[in-house]
C-alpha cells in the first residue's frame, strides 16, 4: 500500500509540474505575440521610411556634352 501510495504522490507532483510548465509556454506564447507585433509596427515605420527617402532623392542629371 506504500508504494501505491508514493506512486500517487509521485503522480501528482508531475501534474503540477506539468501545469506550471503550460502556464510558462502560455507566458511565453504571449510574450512572443507581443514582440511579433512589435516588429511588424518596427517593419512598417521602416517601410514608411524608405518610402520618404526613395520620394526625397534628386532626380538624376543629366549633362549634355556640345562640343
């Protein structure tokens, strides 16, 4: 009956492991979210960047050699 009774203890103690353990992917998975998100707003401002830089630039000259 002891051993039956350690198994459970044993059991049990994985349950809660386990429990914290899903709790832990579940932070994480929500962090990882966050900073996906943050990146995509990062990417776009780049985007939106480069835009305004590409619509800045000169337009190319061209010179004319008469001789």
């Amino acid at each position: 009956m002891a051993f039956i009774t350690r198994l459970k203890s044993g059991v049990s103690k994985q349950e809660a492991t386990v429990a914290q353990l899903r709790s832990t992917v579940a932070q994480q998975q929500k962090g990882m979210e966050a900073v996906i998100a943050h990146l995509k707003e990062q990417d776009s401002k780049i985007q939106d960047v480069s835009t305004q830089i590409e619509l800045n630039k000169p337009a190319p000259r061209t010179v004319l050699n008469n001789q």
